[in-house]
C-alpha cells in the first residue's frame, strides 16, 4: 500500500474517531474539553474573565460554532456526533484544498 494511501485512511480514522472529544466528556461528566473555555465557564471557575480575553473574545464568530449546526446543539448526542463528522471533513477538506491551491501556485513561481 502507497504512503500516500495509508495517509489518507489514517486521516479518516482520525475523522470518524472525532465525536469522541464530545462522547468521552459526556459519560464521564467531564464538562467542557481543556482549553476550550468560554468567557462565562472562566467567570465560574476562576471568578473573573481575563481583561484580553474579554477584548479578543469577541472578535471571530465560528462558522460552526461548538462544531455544530445550528438548533441541533438540543437534538442529542447522535446529532453533535454526525455535526462533529461533517466539521472534520470540512475542516479537512478546506486545509486540502488551500494545501493543494498553494503548492500549485508556489510550483508554478519556481519553473
């Protein structure tokens, strides 16, 4: 089998395998994943939200926010599963594609 080959079904796995950074917090009652804090869970934890992050905080906007289609955030847990999926891919279907546009254009500047 082609490197290449392994690569792309490595990434696959590691795609249907994403839903498991929502499952695994929820069966263990984890709450949000580490580092993924908004400025109220930070309010709750630590009693206050960091001046920067306050400012920054709300200057980009997800075009899925938590990885999900909005009104499916109340359908459950099969529904944030199939969104987590479908943000994978296009996650990496967009760095492919800026990838691939990017190597074509820098190939062409060097012949």
């Amino acid at each position: 089998m082609k490197t290449m080959t392994k690569c792309w079904i490595g990434l696959g796995v590691l795609v249907i395998l994403s839903p498991l950074g929502l499952i695994l917090p929820d069966q263990f009652k984890a709450g949000s994943a580490w580092g993924e804090w908004s400025a109220d869970e930070f309010q709750k934890m630590i009693g206050y939200v960091p001046q920067g992050l306050s400012r920054l905080g709300e200057l980009w906007k997800a075009p899925m926010p938590d990885y999900a289609f909005k009104g499916w955030e109340e359908k459950g847990m099969t529904h944030l599963s199939v969104a987590y999926i479908v943000s994978a891919v296009l996650g990496v279907a967009l760095i492919v594609g800026i990838t691939w546009l990017l190597g074509r254009l820098l190939a062409k500047k060097g012949d």
